[in-house]
C-alpha cells in the first residue's frame, strides 16, 4: 500500500448530461458483461409469445388482429423484469446511496436510469420482433411506422416504470408490486401502441391512426416531465 | 381524549336524512321512465356516488400535491381519507352501473369506455393501499402515495380520453351527445330534480365520512403516541 | 468542519435524535460510539445529506443541509457497511464511473494513486465480484475519496471483516486521516476506534452524552469512559 501523494483531483461539479451519461455507460457495461437482466427478459418474451401460441392458437386469421396485442403485452411483462432487476442492482447493494451522495441534480439519476432501462427494453423488441417476425411469417411489423410507435410506447411506459421501480424496490412487496403499480397506470401508453401498430399491421392511412399517436406523444411528455418532478421526493429520506 | 365535535354529530345525522330524502326522490319522487321503467332508478345513486367518488381521487391528487410541497402528515391523513372514501362509492358506482346494465344492455358488464376506465381506476387505488401496506415508515408512506395519486389522478383522464376514442355505447347524460347511444334517455324536469338531490345528498355524505376518516386517523396517530410512551 | 446544532430527527411517531449537538474541529478523528439502536447511522446519514432533518442545523464543510447538499457532497466521502460498488464492474470501471459522477477531470491518474492507496493496484482490472469482503470495504474506501473529500465518513467500516482484513483497513484509514482530512467513524469496536481517533464521542439514545479527547485518557482508558457514560 502507498501513500496518498499530492495528485490533487480537479473537481467540479459534472454537467446534468456528463452525469446522465456515466450512468448509461456503467449500465450497459455492466449489463454486456453480466447479461442477466437482457438475457431473462428475452427468454421470457419467447415464452410469453410461445404461450400465446397455444393460448390463442395464433393462425393466419387471428394473427391479422392480435399481433399488435401479443407484442404489447410481451413487451409489457418483459419490461417488468427488467426495470424491477435494473433498480434492484442499485438498491441492493446501496448504489443507490452512491448515486445520492454525488454532486448532481437527482434527475439525472432518473434520466440516466430510465435511458439505460430503454435502452434494455429496445434491445429486447429488436431481437423479438424479427424472431416474431420469422416464426410467425409476420413481415408486416418491419415498417418504419410500426418502429416509430414501438419506439414512442417504449418511452412513455419505460419513464413511469423507471419511477415506479424507485418506488417498488423500497417497499417489503418489492419484487410484486411493480406490475400491480405500473399496469394500471401505463394503460394509456399500451391501449394507444396496440391500436396505433395495429392499425399499420392493418394497413391503414397514416390519417387513421393518428390519435393513437398523438395520445402517445401526449403521454410521453405528460410522464416524462411528472417523473422528472417528483423523482427527489421518491429517492430522498 | 377529545370528544366528537357537535358539528360532525349533527352532520352524521344529516348524512342519514339525506340518505332518506335521496331515496324518496329518486324511488317516488322522479317519473318511471318510459322505455326502461323502474330500473333506471338506480341511474340517480349510481350518478351519485360516481360523482363523490371522482371527487375524492381528484381531492387525493390536491392533497398528494400539498403534501409533497408542506411535508406535512396531517395532508396525507386527507389524502388517505378521501381515497379510502371515494373507493367504496365508485365501487358502488360499478355495482349499480351493472345492475342497470343488465336489463339496458343485456349484459352485466361490457368493455365500454366508461365502464373500462371506472375498473381501472378502481384497480389504481387498490394498488394505492397494496403500495402503503408495504411501508413502514410514515412519511415515505405518505410520498409515495402522493406520487402515486398524482400519478393515477393524471392517468385516469388520460386512460379515459383513450378509451374514448373508439366508440361508446354508454349513454352520455351530461352533455347534449345524448341519445344517440344505446338506452340513452332524456331526462324531464322531475328527473334533474332527482338527479340534482342525489348529487346534493352524496355529498354531504361523503363529506361526513371524510371528516369521520379524518378524525379516526388522527386519533389512531394518537393511540399510536400514548403507546410508544408507555413503552418508554 | 462540522457544526451540528440541537438536531431532532423522526421517522414518524419515533424520535431518533433528540436535540444533538456535535461540533468537529478542521482535521479531527473523532469516533461516534454508542450501543445499537442509538442513532449512528441515522445521524451519520443525516451529515451525508442522505436523510433530512426534522428539526435544527447542520452545517458541513461550511455549507448548510439540506439546502446546499450539492456543495456538501462535493466535498465528502461515506463508506457505509454495504460496499456502494457495482460486482460487474471492474474496480478501475468502478472508481472510473463515481470519477465521473463528481466531475474529476483527468481522472486516470488519480484512480492509479487510489488503487495504491488501498492496496488495489494489481487487482485493478478485476470484476469486483470476485474481491473478498476485505478488498471491497478498501475499494469502496477508495470511491469515497476519489474526489478527495474534506471530510470523510466512516459507518461502521469494519463490519464483516476478518482480523487480517481489518488490520489491513486500519493502514487504509490511517492514511487518509493522515492528509488532514476531517473524519467521522461510527463503530462498536471500542479497540479499533482507541487505535484511531483522536476523540471519542458517545452517542446514546439520541443525543451526544459524553465526549473526550485521547489526551484525556491517562489514568483511565475507553472502555471505563465508554461504560462510564452510557452508565451515567
């Protein structure tokens, strides 16, 4: 063991983003080594779409309808595990506590936490989708359309469960919770994504489904900046 | 120990009154409607009790609100009160909405905007309670449900609207879209009359149960006193 | 360097802290002793701008809590007994990620010197996972002063060690008390504490009763002051 010299360490506080994204990056890394939250989350949405095979015997005439419903829905409970394993690494060993004694705004804890848990949950529906797509001879979903809508459902559902998860992981019932909080409350963002990608699987004009759409927008702005608001009085003491 | 206040003894004996009056307008007073005769008498409470039920979870979001800004518990009392309250009357909403249904619709329940929606949020604030169960500490008990009213008194509008956007067969009484959807009715003047009452009298009621939730909190936070120093 | 004055803090009905005074001169090693249940770590929290007072003031580093927390925290280090490092990170990524979260520019070399500080050099490309208790207490040692903190907070930092382990800390503590840094140590290990601090404070049922300097201990030792106190 040596001696603390005198390289004196330059601190200032980091800018919001520079927080944001040492966050991301220690998630990913983290993540790529380990692989458990991607690789659970991805077995069990191929478990999840291989019980709807049999649940709703998924032939050409169902599959018109319900594809939009079956992906949701999977990507809705995959979502779950992630965002409960994503906060519970940070709570259980007090990385938490880590994060709160750093010099940033306690948003950026919520940013940068609800980009790596997007980041999971995109990763998962771009390994999904085209397996979906080839097992059930589905090329409809590779639309930019479909992908938009994905990508909008994602976040406005990922911002209210990267908060809920702050707040399910601090209680006794932790690892049931989550579900139970967030469902009913992202209903919304997974009727407004079922009816928008599925009004693209259908082929209707960009015109039809543009509600859907624009709920989603509204959702996503709505949450993201209610989440950003309340976040300090959910990780504070 | 302090005793019940005069105030809230003649309100719960108001509350009862109402009860009555509200039973007598809505069973005698207002005219048996024509096409779908007596059993569009339970349309009186069931508009009622919606309407105290919305009141509270809307109330429970202001009070979620305050309490995050003053961090003060006696908030989270109400919000607690007013969520408590207000669950019960829309679970008395979706109750004598189905018993409606059955004869209007021929179904005891459909998947209609209205109905989907009240099962949602019904569905929000029993989440609510499972939330709280499992906190021990009462002022992060009191936060996270204040985020969490917040959260659902924002959804539900929202869920609402989206729902909304496909179509409704749930008749729409308030509001001059009326009776294009399936039993809808309009109303004579008798029948407002019976409406207005019933909104009046579950008002007071719930404004009585509230101030009795209230109470029983902050006693139960004074047993919960007395009993630590006991302990001591 | 840390001016506490008749802080109270509550969780709920129960009062932890009751109208502590606790003040620490630039450069002190004081050890905050107490039986379990007393208030350490809820008080040692409270100093790491992590939990809120209820009640009075608390000025670290010439900054008041909670308003200025950002300034305290940039100039404060907490080892607490849960290591605060993530396993699937190596203990470079590690020191590299808090680097980033408090801003230190150019920050390589100042994680080579910490990794030597606490005896981690040739490890330091290791996922954390596979350190042994011991070396992670040090590593997490290292993050808290990566930023080279004024005042440094220890919670209980021997809990879980073994006595190789422990004898290993003590160099590691010793050294960064050694750079004038300001520390507070929370523990019930009376003999490790005596090795350390150059002031002994003990803290029961919520309040600091008894405080004394090394100088202080010629004809009595900690342990009779210790049962002294607590007694009294």
């Amino acid at each position: 063991m040596t001696n603390e010299t005198n390289t004196t360490a330059i601190v200032q506080r980091p800018s919001f983003l520079k927080a944001v994204m040492a966050i991301v990056q220690k998630d990913l890394s983290a993540e790529f080594r380990s692989r458990e939250l991607l690789s659970a989350m991805l077995v069990f949405s191929m478990l999840v779409i291989l019980i709807f095979n049999f649940a709703l015997e998924l032939n050409i005439d169902v599959r018109r309808t319900v594809t939009a419903g079956v992906l949701w829905t999977t990507f809705a409970f995959a979502g779950t595990l992630g965002l409960n394993r994503s906060m519970a690494v940070e709570k259980d060993r007090g990385c938490m506590d880590g994060l709160l004694l750093a010099p940033v705004d306690r948003s950026a804890i919520f940013f940068g936490k609800a980009i790596s848990n997007l980041a999971f949950m995109l990763i998962v529906e771009a390994i999904v989708i085209p397996l979906y797509a080839l097992l059930y001879n589905e090329t409809r979903i590779f639309q930019l359309e479909f992908l938009g809508v994905l990508l909008l459902g994602s976040i406005g559902y990922i911002s209210v469960g990267t908060l809920l998860s702050a707040m399910s992981v601090q209680t006794r019932t932790r690892d049931v919770l989550l579900p139970i909080l967030l469902f009913p409350v992202a209903v919304p963002v997974l009727l407004a994504s079922v009816k928008a990608s599925g009004g693209i699987i259908e082929g209707l004009p960009l015109n039809d489904i543009l509600t859907p759409i624009n709920l989603l927008i509204v959702y996503d702005i709505v949450f993201i900046a209610i989440s950003f608001m309340v976040f300090d009085f959910v990780v504070e003491e | 120990m302090q005793t019940k206040p005069i105030a809230l003894t003649i309100l719960d004996v108001l509350s009862v009154i109402s009860i009555g009056v509200a039973t007598y307008f809505a069973l005698v007073f207002a005219p048996t409607e024509q096409i779908m005769g007596q059993v569009q008498r339970v349309f009186y409470f069931h508009v009622g009790t919606a309407w105290v039920g919305m009141l509270g979870f809307i109330m429970a979001a202001v009070v979620g609100v305050i309490y995050l800004i003053k961090k003060d518990l006696k908030w989270d009392r109400i919000g607690v009160a007013a969520v408590e309250v207000s669950t019960m009357f829309f679970f008395i909403t979706i109750a004598l909405g189905s018993i409606w249904a059955r004869p209007a619709w021929n179904t005891w329940w459909t998947w209609d905007p209205r109905l989907t929606t009240a099962a949602i949020t019904e569905l929000i604030y029993i989440a609510y309670f499972m939330l709280r169960a499992g906190i021990e500490d009462p002022e992060k008990r009191a936060r996270f449900g204040a985020v969490y009213t917040l959260l659902g008194g924002i959804s539900v509008p929202i869920t609402f609207m989206a729902i909304r956007l496909f179509r409704t067969i749930h008749p729409v009484v308030v509001g001059n879209e009326s009776a294009a959807a399936q039993g809808g009715f309009s109303m004579s003047g008798d029948m407002v009359t019976a409406m207005l009452v019933s909104f009046a009298a579950f008002t007071i009621i719930f404004i009585d149960l509230m101030w009795n939730r209230i109470r029983m909190g902050s006693l139960e936070e004074k047993v919960e006193q007395l009993k630590l120093k006991v302990s001591m | 360097m840390i001016e506490v004055k008749k802080l109270v803090k509550r969780f709920g009905l129960k009062t932890i802290l009751r109208g502590l005074d606790f003040h620490v001169e630039p450069g002190e090693f004081v050890a905050l002793l107490g039986p379990n249940g007393a208030g350490k770590t809820t008080f040692l929290r409270i100093l790491a701008s992590l939990s809120r007072p209820s009640l009075g003031t608390v000025h670290v580093a010439g900054y008041s809590l909670p308003n200025e927390s950002a300034q305290v925290r940039a100039r404060l280090g907490v080892v607490s007994h849960m290591p605060l490092l993530y396993p699937d990170l190596t203990a470079e990524e590690n020191l590299e990620f808090y680097a980033r979260m408090y801003g230190i520019m150019n920050a390589a070399p100042r994680i080579t010197e910490v990794l030597g500080m606490v005896g981690l050099e040739a490890r330091r490309k290791d996922l954390v996972r596979t350190f042994s208790r011991g070396m992670q207490q040090r590593l997490a040692i290292g993050r808290a002063i990566i930023h080279d903190p004024e005042v440094v907070l220890f919670d209980e930092p021997y809990t879980g060690l073994d006595q190789d382990a422990s004898t290993m800390l003590d160099e590691v503590l010793r050294s960064v008390a050694a750079k004038g840094r300001t520390v507070v140590m929370t523990s019930h290990d009376l003999a490790r504490a005596e090795d350390l601090a150059t002031r002994f404070d003990i803290l029961s049922r919520g309040v600091i009763t008894a405080s004394a300097k090394r100088s202080d201990f010629k004809n009595t030792n900690l342990l009779d002051f210790y049962k002294k106190a607590l007694a009294g």
